[in-house]
C-alpha cells in the first residue's frame, strides 16, 4: 500500500490510486483540450468570411452572439457535469465530451446562415462543458498538495503548447489547400474534419488510459442536487473558493478576447489589406502564436512559483500581468506591424498565469469529496466571464473600434477583480500559512 501511495510521474508526486499512466493520459487530453477550444475560436471568423460571407462591420455582433449563446449552455450544464462526474466518475464524463466536441466539428462547416452557425455553435457547447469541466476536476484530483503548482504549470506548457500548435498547424491548413486550387469552403470543411478525428482519438485515449471510478465517497450514495448544494455550501464556507472562482471569471473573460476579436481583428486587417480569406487565416496565426509560446513558456515557472509562494498573492501578480497586456491590446492601431509582438507576449503571459492560479487554488481548497461540483461552480464563474465578454465585445468591436474588447471588458473585471482580491489577501497573510491556507475549519462544507 505504501508504494501506491508514493507513486511519482517524474518530479510530481500522485495521489493514492493514481497510476503514472493515469497523469501522462490526463497530459495529453489537456494539450488536446485547450488546443481544440483554441482553434474553435480561431477558425470562426474563417467561417463567416468563407461560408457565410458576412460584412465586415457586423462581423463582431455575429462573433458575440455566437459566444454569448455558447457561454449561455455552458452555464446550464457546466455545474451539473461536475456533480456527474462526482457520481460515475471522470472518464466516462471526458470521453464523453471528446466525442461530442467531434460531432460538432463535423457539422460546423455545413452552416450557411447565421441561424445554422448558431445551431452548430449551440451543440458544440455541450462537448465544451463537459471537457472543460472535466479538463479542471481531474487536474485537481491526480497529485498531491505539495505538487500541485507543478503540475498544474506542467499542465499550463501543455495547454499553451496545444493551442499553439493547434492555431500554428490546423490554422494554415485551409491556406495550404487553397493554393493547391480548393475553394475556401471545402478547404474549411477538410480542415474541421481533421480536427474532429483528434477529438475521436482522444476519446479514446482517455476511456483507456484515465483512473476508473471516483475519488469522491459522496457522488456514489447521494442525488445530483446534493452534490451541487454541498458544492455551493463548501464556497460559502470558504472564501478562498471564491476568490478562486474570480479568476476563472477573468481568464476565462481573457481567453475570449484573445481567441475570438483577437483573431477576427487581425484576419480583418490582413483581408483590407489585399489578401484572401486563406492567406488572411495564415498570417493571424503569427501573433497568436507568439502569445500562447510565451504562455507555455512561463507556465511552468509560474508553477513552481505558486508551489514557493502564497498562492493569493500570485493570483493577485497573475490579473496585474493581465491587465497591463489586455490595456496594451486596445491601443496598438495595426494588429499586422512589429508592435503587436511585445503585446502578444503580455497577453500569453496574464492568461496562462491567470489559468493556473485559479485552477491551483481551487484544487488546494476544493474538499475532495464535492471536488467535481466545486469545479462545476468554477466553470460557472468561467462562462459568466465569457458572456460579460461576449454580450458588450461584440457590440464595441463593430461600434466602437476594433480595440475597444480589449479595454473596456478587461478594465472592468480586472478592477472588480482587485477589490475583491484585497480582502481576501489580507486574511490570507494573517494566517501565516505558505500557500494561503485556511484554518482547517473554514475549508469544510456546510451542508444547506
């Protein structure tokens, strides 16, 4: 029993029951994960250029209704896929999601009207939901404490290298296509089908390859709605869960802006300026990339910094690199010209610090008996962030200026976000604990 207690996958030392091949399995679907959502993102305003042929000035409303809408599922089903998870256990709950985000790829590059996208849209957001919900709970439950900013940074590289390497290859596929003579819609259609055989694959790796059943005593003897009620009880119980929550509201909020306007303002740019839809695709990829390189490249730092420091304080450092970026963003006049690159590199850096902050205080804190449903409640402080970002990016990209998602959706959460964060990090420096632990007491659920 003792050697299934130590088990280690490299430096990273595993909770009991968890295998090396359960952490390297986990690995790989977050790098999928990230890289999948990345270029959904990504390739929407592919879409409404090639197949929709929508005007540039309405292009922003059309990408905000499409997130708000999403983000709308999201949150309905979000909670309740992590109280799921509590009760038959993880793999089943990813696996799940994988095959469903296939699906919707598929039937992304049939839409042509804005009604059909939605509908596509709409549909693709529940593999989203699961996968997201699951991408979080199973990173919480697999090491141990005094590893979890490891691998939670060790996580991070592979997120960002998955969205970098998603956007960098798939991205240039259509490009690739099209100067061998396939028209923009086919070249689309081929790009997402490959992308949806991914999703199948990695279905499949996790059905093999993740622990079977759940860490949770609780999710095998009680009803969904007692999960998600002891979940809330055990953020009443502990504002740290919250403060965590916050900065899934933020990233979250962060991700959108840089995977959707950010995209669609530098397509838009690369399109005025003389290029096709294809070779527009192309080049946005650069700048995007260079952002999510220098995220993967500090993930890891930033994970050993949180498993050094008071893991509120570098929450706190994560939302003021963030902010200063997404500022930057709104003020470069040309997302084509050498100035975006120093921005880009900002803006990689706050999301992925961000990311993993809120994802390792909520593993430190998250009582592992309602874990799934305590990441359900994340997920939903995540879409509330997108829909904030969504439900005013959209209107102020195509009314105010093309900078305007940047400024203002990040200025507002971000300042929200540092007036709550004072409270909270006051009561954590006078604990004196390292990683800004609770009393033991505050971390235990109440039951409504």
């Amino acid at each position: 029993m003792s050697s299934s207690l130590d088990r280690r996958f490299g430096p990273i030392h595993l909770a009991p029951g968890y295998t090396p091949m359960n952490a390297a399995t986990y690995l790989f679907a977050a790098f999928i994960t990230i890289g999948m959502l990345a270029f959904v993102s990504f390739i929407q305003p592919y879409l409404l250029n090639a197949n929709l042929q929508i005007p540039e000035n309405a292009q922003g409303r059309v990408l905000g209704l499409l997130g708000f809408s999403n983000e709308i599922v999201s949150l309905l089903l979000v909670a309740p896929f992590g109280a799921l998870a509590d009760k038959i256990g993880r793999r089943p709950v990813y696996a799940f999601g994988f095959v469903w985000l296939a699906a919707g790829f598929f039937l992304y590059p049939l839409a042509r009207t804005v009604p059909q996208l939605l509908a596509c849209a709409l549909f693709f957001s529940v593999g989203v939901a699961a996968v997201g919900t699951m991408l979080a709970t199973v990173l919480a439950d697999t090491p141990k404490d005094k590893s979890r900013g490891l691998l939670v940074g060790i996580t991070g590289f592979c997120q960002g290298l998955g969205a970098t390497l998603a956007v960098l290859v798939l991205g240039r596929v259509p490009q690739r296509l099209a100067s061998g003579g396939m028209d923009a819609v086919m070249a689309g259609r081929i790009t997402l089908g490959i992308a949806a055989g991914l999703c199948l694959l990695t279905a499949l790796v996790c059905w093999l390859g993740l622990r079977r059943g759940t860490p949770s005593h609780l999710g095998k003897h009680e009803p969904l709605l007692v999960l998600l009620r002891t979940g809330v009880a055990a953020a009443r119980a502990n504002p740290k869960i919250w403060f965590a929550c916050l900065l899934q509201f933020v990233s979250f909020a962060d991700r959108i802006v840089l995977g959707t306007f950010f995209s669609a303002r530098l397509q838009q740019t690369a399109i005025a300026q003389g290029l096709s839809i294809a070779e527009a695709a192309s080049l946005a990829t650069k700048p995007y990339v260079t952002a999510s390189v220098s995220g993967l490249l500090f993930a890891i730092l930033f994970g050993l910094l949180l498993d050094r420091t008071n893991r509120i304080i570098a929450g706190v450092l994560a939302m003021a690199i963030a902010g200063i970026g997404y500022f930057a963003g709104g003020l470069v006049g040309d997302p084509t010209s050498p100035a975006i690159i120093p921005v880009a590199i900002l803006l990689g850096l706050g999301q992925i610090s961000a990311i993993i902050a809120s994802q390792t205080v909520l593993g430190q804190e998250a009582p592992i008996e309602v874990r799934g449903a305590v990441f359900g409640l994340a997920g939903i402080c995540a879409s509330l962030g997108i829909l904030f970002t969504t439900a005013f990016g959209g209107w102020f990209y195509d009314s105010v200026g093309k900078g305007a998602p940047f400024v203002t959706g990040k200025g507002l959460a971000f300042f929200s976000a540092r007036a709550r964060c004072g409270q909270w990090l006051l009561s954590s420096i006078t604990t004196g604990d390292h990683h800004g632990h609770d009393h033991p007491r505050a971390t235990q659920p109440r039951r409504l």
